[in-house]
C-alpha cells in the first residue's frame, strides 16, 4: 500500500474515533474521553494536511489542496474554540452540528485528494449537441 493509502486509511479511522467520541459527548457520556478526542481530532487534521502537502508536491489537485489546508485550520479553530460559543445558550447545539459538519466534510476532501494515486479518475465526457 502506498503512502497516501496508508495516510487515508489512517484518516477514516480517526474519523470513525472523532464520531463515536461525538456521539458519546452529545448524549451526555464520555466527557473523561475529551483529551482523546482532542488529540485525535489533531491527528485527523495532520492526516489531511499530509495528504494536501503530497498533492501539492506532485502538483495533484493543487486547487483542493490549498482548500483541504484552509478546511483543516477551519475544524482545528471550530474545534479548539467551540465549547466557548454560545456556551449555556440554547443555540450550542447548531455550534455542534457544524463542528461536526465540517470535521465530516473533511473525509470527502481527503478521499478526492488520494482518487488519482489510487487509479480512480474522475472523466469529464463531452457529448456533441
């Protein structure tokens, strides 16, 4: 398997973690799992930012690249500062729904950036009118 298969691969298990953590979090459970999640919510945006700075160097989706790197600082800041916004208020939970929107968003990204190593191409068909 090569590296971005490793780097992906590793990417969907923590994801996989971050949701089963989340869920544990939102029911009212788990709260001693926080640093975990925290760690591993790290090393989720790293495995992202990993696969954005190969593609980069093999100048692969560049575009989407440069995006995944921003999406990642964008989930990092959410994450890091989420418990903060509208804390107490009725309206936290629509603070959680994006941190989880976006932190599941991310999945998607990793898996386009990896497509192409992996022989999966996306084709663009051009029928005459």
């Amino acid at each position: 398997m090569k590296l971005t298969g490793v780097l992906l691969t590793l990417m969907r298990i923590a994801g996989t973690v971050q949701i089963i953590l989340g869920i544990g979090f939102w029911t009212g459970h788990w709260y001693v799992a926080l640093p975990v999640h925290e760690t591993n919510g790290i090393l989720y945006v790293f495995l992202l930012w990993a696969l954005a700075v190969i593609a980069l160097v093999q100048r692969r989706a560049v575009g989407l690249a440069f995006f995944a790197i921003l999406w990642g600082f964008a989930i990092a800041m959410l994450g890091f500062t989420q418990q903060r916004i509208l804390a107490g208020s009725d309206w936290h939970w629509a603070v959680r729904v994006v941190h989880l929107a976006i932190g599941v968003a991310a999945m998607p990204i990793g898996e386009r950036l990896t497509a192409g190593w992996r022989g999966k191409r996306t084709a663009v068909v051009v029928t005459p009118a």
